[in-house]
C-alpha cells in the first residue's frame, strides 16, 4: 500500500537517474574532455554520479510532495471548499488591489507570477468545488500537468547542463547564474546560436511521451487519496529523506579529485549552482592557506623598488600626453594568430599590426570571463576569489586606469557595442568616473547589423571615431577604453565582409570580422587628426576556452597582447612572462607618467620587474613563475607544477609552457607556495579594507 503511493516518486527518480546516467556517459566520451579514464576510474564516477543525483532528486520533490499531501476530497465540502475559495478570492484581491503588498516589495515580477498562480488555483478549485462529478477528470488532467512539467524540467536541465559543458568543459558554476540574471542576453544568444525551434519540440515530444508512461503507470493512485494518517507517514518519511539527503550533499560536494574532469562529471549540476548562486564572493581567510598578514604584505611588496602599498612612481623625463585607445577584444586566444602559429589566416590584420607594435608574446590572461579581463585591465590587481570586483557591492571608488589618466587631465570612457547594464559594467565603469558610449547612444541609422551582444565591431568601430573626433575637439587628451563583442557566440556579423559567411556561426568567423572591423577601424583613424599623438593597446580580454585536464590549463590562459603606435612605439618583441595586469603600468611608463600609484602589475621594462603572471577560475588561483605554476585553493589546498617549454615548430619565437608534473607537497618548491599565497592574501585582505580605493 505504501509503494502504492510512492508510486509517482519511484517513476521519476528512476527517469531522472537514468537521464542523469546517460548524461555523465556522454561527458566521459565528449571530445572535450581530455582526460583518459580507467574502467575502475570510470566505476567509481558513475556510482558517485548515482549517489548525487539520487540525493539531489530528494531535494527536488517539495512540489510533488506537497501536491500529493493537499489531494482532498473533504476541502470540496460545504462549509470548508466556500471558506477555502473565498480566501482564496481575498488573496487574489490583496495581490492585486494592495500597492505595497509582500509580493510587489521584491520587486521584478514576483507579483505578477504570484497572481497568475492564485489565478489558476481559483479557476480549477472552483471547477471541482462546483462541478463533483468532474472532479476526478480535473484531478487526473492536473496530476499530468504535473509530471509533464517534472518530466520536462528534467530533460531541460539535461540538455543545458550538456550545451553548458560543450561550451566551458565544466557543471553549473558562476557563469550559469550571470545566465539566468541576463535572461534577455542569454535567450537572445541562445535563440540566435542554437536550432532553438527544433530543440524544444524534441524536449516536448520527449517530455510528453515519457509523461503518458509515467501517468498510466502511477494514476492509480488518484483512484484511493491517502488518509491523514498516511499523508502524515509520508511527510514524516520524505521529511528524513531531505535530512539524509542534505546531509549526504554535505559530503559527496566536497569529494574531490587530482582530475577537474573527473571532479566535474561525478558532481551534479544542481547543487553547484546553488553554491554559485550563494558565493558572489569567496572568503580568503575562510577557504585558503594563510600566513601571517604582515609577513603577507612585506613577501608580496619586497618586489616593488618601493615596497610599500602606496607609491609614488617617478620617470625622470618629461609626461608625453598622447591620446590613448584600449581595445579588448572578445575571447581572442594567442592561438588564433598567425604569430602562434595558427595557419588558417583569420587575424590577417592583427598579424601585420604585430609585426609594427610592442607585442607581448608570453602574456596570461588572469581569468576566463570578459569580467576578469576587465578587471585586471582597468584594477591592475592579482583576480580575487569569488566574482570579479566588477560584479561585486563594493566596486566604486577605486584605484583605476582611468583615475590615473583623469588626473592627467584625460577625458575618460568606456565604450561597449551592447548594454553596458550586462555584467554590472555600467554600475562599475560610471562608479569609477568613467563616461560611457554603449548601445543606448546609436541612432537606428547607426546600426547596420546587431545580435544579442550588441551592434557588430564594425558599426562601433565607426561610432568609436565619431566620439573620439568630438573629444578631440575639445583640445584635451582622451582614454577609450573599446570592448567589442562580435567574436561571442552566437558569431553573427553582416554577410558579405569576410569569406566565412555571417550566418555560419563560426567561431573562425567572428575571430575573422572582429579583425577585419579593427582593420577598417584604424583605416578611419589614420585619417584622423588626433592619429599621429594617439596609442593603440590591443588584448585579448581571456581566451575563447579555459577548459582542461585540470584546474588551470596555462595554455588556455595565454593571450596576444600588443601596443602600437606610429613613430612612437618601436617594434619589437617582450617575451619574458607577464600578467594581464602589468599592461597599462607598462604603457604609464611608456608615456613617462608621474603619479601615485597602487596598482599591483608592474612596468615590465623596469629593473625590479619579475617575470610572473596571475591565472585564475572563481575558485582557483594559480600563480606561475620561474617554470613553476602554483595553485591554491579552497579547503586550503596547495598544488604545484614544474613547467615543460615545448617548441613551436610554425612559430619557434612563440613556444609554450605545459603543465608537466604535479609535485607532492614535500617536493614543493616552498618559497613560490608562500609567494602565491601572500600575493592573493594581500590582495584580498587589501580589497577588504578598502585599501585599493582611490
């Protein structure tokens, strides 16, 4: 009699660990996933894997369980079915005629959502109230709703889980929240990257086929409702199964493993993105190895010529006010150039402008989203746990790029093809004194092709020389700082500008348009006045992919970086290893700037510069030095790799480091573990207390 009732739980749990199953199958075979797996290694996955989502499954019946445990046929009786539905009616009235209601008061559409959902418990409670002898039909009509909708949202995730690892190699994380925040963004991308039409009506025709065996199977139990006794064993029973469940999540999370891949493919995507969800932002001093905070920041310093916070820097020869353009190019890995030996000839115009420009050849991004390239590019910081500062509270006042240049007398801006509302850029950049030219400032005959992301490279390219002919004008200096978009799935652009067609939706194909928009960009401003006085810096915001056999892949991270500008800059090649966040104290030093500074990158052409660069995930924070990369991370774990140069036989002056050996902690070299640890020690601790704000 008990399985009887449960009858509805067992079918879904079953369909669920069996879509889940064939899931965790697929990410073992699929090509990105470089790691080999024994069959015992393989075993062990999927009985992990099992055990999750069984867990997980618990946690995400509340819904059912209390739809089986309001099923009545007593309600329906004179007087309590008028009482329930005038409440009802009173509810509905409040939601709707109250302006300060609970509902309204957080905003959004909760209210709306609140009162389309007492709508419809109004209509078929009225339905079986008024008409008994339909009442079983309703029933049974509604308990299919509900295991359609059980059944759907359970191939749904599966499908986004399969598309969200295809693109990052990883289970739900930081970047699926930003998805569901930026809903219009992501539909658009989705929308625009995906056969969309054909993918639902497959999760429907799916859905619904499941749903009917489901339904025939288990419909039995409408026929004999549970009684109050019955209904108080099964919540009692389902209540221990949370407890257990929760409990057992507590331990299977925090499994881990020398491989991310394994790591990844045994966990469940849910409960990672619930941690997502409820960590913006990671506590240093709660999750990573510390030392003594003093000891902290005199390691960290004692690379500086002054090896205090707050320094005054000093070049001794005259400021040259040139204007300055910073351009971060969307997800451009080093390989897509010719310069790394690429040879499919889709940066023809990158390539060339490297060859006349200061090119960075051994330059790490500090992260794996535009955020993070932001971020190091106007903080000039090591990347901290948790989001990037951009996304955070407390991002406003602080010590920027921009704050040098404004001190100068600069006029200062971001400009964006989009909605600088997407990512809290415009919240960040305007709190930081920076104006802002984005999608909101085109005219419609301004725009001549746009996606989800925003108008293509080649339009702001064009409303980039519009703006910087008008600040021009004003007799004074200008920083702009351009993030395109175009290369950004879905890779949409006009037809008919490159030989990759624009609907191809081809990753070559935005890497080819966003080049061949910079082309046509820097042909309209050599036209210019304020050309000859104006520095060009151009890098990659991160890499296209950061996905690997562990946690910080060093060659998923390296990025093309260069700074050009005519009569000025003399080309040659710096090769030695650099942060993202040492571009723009570079360039300060470039133009013999004077200021005070509290920037953590350094002018690698100084004489205390050291060759090192930041990596980092929202978690993991690596440090690589001296052919080592270390790796702290939460729980207070430390990794270490020795570093392998591999040659690169179309390109000899670009090789690579590999991660080669993993070091066991007693092998480790000591005084690097203690350098990466003091430098995201003190970068968090200084953050904290406000130490980096301007």
């Amino acid at each position: 009699m008990f399985l009887q009732k449960i009858k509805s739980f067992l079918y879904l749990g079953i369909f669920y660990l069996t879509i889940s199953l064939v899931l965790r199958i697929i990410f073992i075979f699929h090509p990105i996933t470089t790691a080999d797996f024994s069959f015992f290694e393989t075993i062990k996955i999927l009985l992990i894997g099992v055990v999750n989502d069984s867990l997980v499954f618990v946690l995400t019946c509340p819904f059912l369980a209390l739809y089986f445990l309001f099923l009545s046929d007593s309600k329906y009786q004179k007087p309590y079915g008028y009482i329930i539905l005038g409440l009802l009616l009173l509810f509905f009235l409040y939601i709707l005629l109250i302006p300060n209601n609970i509902f309204k008061q957080y905003g959004g559409s909760i209210a709306e959502i609140a009162l389309t959902f007492i709508g419809i418990k109004i209509i078929f409670f009225s339905l079986m109230l008024f008409l008994p002898e339909k009442r079983i039909k309703i029933r049974n009509i509604l308990y299919f709703v509900t295991i359609f909708l059980y059944v759907m949202l359970i191939i749904f995730n599966a499908v986004s889980e399969y598309f969200f690892y295809n693109e990052f190699g990883l289970r739900y994380n930081f970047i699926a929240v930003d998805y569901l925040i930026y809903t219009n963004e992501v539909i658009g991308n989705i929308m625009e990257s995906y056969p969309v039409v054909p993918l639902f009506l497959g999760i429907f025709a799916i859905a619904a086929i499941f749903t009917i065996y489901i339904y025939r199977k288990t419909k039995t139990e409408l026929l004999n409702l549970p009684n109050l006794k019955q209904k108080l064993i099964l919540l009692v029973s389902f209540c221990v199964l949370v407890g257990i469940s929760l409990i057992g999540l507590n331990f299977t999370t925090k499994l881990k493993s020398e491989n991310v891949f394994e790591e990844e493919i045994q966990a469940n995507g849910l409960p990672k993105f619930y941690w997502a969800f409820t960590h913006n932002e990671l506590d240093y001093f709660q999750f990573y190895p510390v030392m003594n905070q003093q000891q902290a920041d005199n390691t960290f310093l004692s690379q500086y010529s002054s090896p205090v916070l707050n320094r005054n820097i000093e070049s001794g020869k005259p400021e040259l006010k040139k204007n300055v353009v910073l351009i971060s190019i969307e997800s451009l890995s080093a390989d897509f150039m010719e310069h790394y030996g690429n040879t499919q000839k889709i940066t023809p115009f990158l390539d060339s402008l490297a060859d006349r420009s200061l090119m960075f050849t051994n330059l790490y991004a500090t992260g794996n989203r535009t955020v993070r390239g932001l971020e190091a590019l106007t903080l000039c910081i090591p990347p901290t746990a948790g989001e990037s500062i951009i996304k955070r509270e407390n991002n406003k006042n602080k010590f920027t790029t921009g704050g040098v240049f404004k001190s100068k007398g600069y006029d200062v801006k971001f400009l964006y093809g989009g909605y600088s509302y997407f990512d809290n850029m415009k919240d960040f950049y305007e709190g930081n004194g920076y104006s802002i030219v984005d999608r909101n400032n085109f005219k419609p005959e301004e725009i001549t092709f746009a996606n989800v992301w925003g108008v293509a490279d080649e339009d702001m390219a064009k409303k980039a020389i519009h703006t910087m002919n008008a600040e021009a004008k004003s007799g004074k200096p200008f920083f702009n700082h351009w993030m395109t978009v175009s290369n950004h799935r879905p890779f949409t652009y006009p037809k008919g500008k490159i030989d990759i067609p624009g609907d191809a939706k081809s990753r070559e194909g935005g890497v080819k348009y966003t080049d061949y928009s910079l082309r046509k960009f820097f042909e309209m401003a050599k036209k210019q006045s304020w050309y000859a006085n104006t520095v060009f810096v151009i890098i990659a915001d991160h890499c296209a992919s950061s996905a690997g056999d562990m946690e910080l892949p060093m060659d998923k991270y390296r990025i093309p970086a260069m700074i050009f500008s005519e009569g000025f800059i003399e080309p040659q090649k710096f090769t030695q290893t650099m942060s993202q966040i040492d571009v723009m104290p570079t360039l300060f030093g470039l133009l013999n700037f004077n200021y005070h500074s509290k920037f953590l990158g350094q002018d690698v052409f100084t004489k205390e510069f050291q060759p090192k660069a930041y990596v980092a995930t929202y978690q993991d924070l690596g440090f690589i030095k001296d052919n080592y990369l270390t790796i702290i991370s939460p729980l207070k774990k430390v990794k270490q790799y020795t570093l392998q140069e591999q040659k690169n036989n179309l390109s000899p002056e670009f090789n690579i480091y590999y991660d080669e050996n993993y070091l066991k902690p007693d092998s480790q070299n000591k005084k690097l573990v203690e350098q990466t640890i003091a430098a995201y020690q003190s970068t968090s601790y200084w953050l904290k207390k406000n130490k980096l704000n301007r």
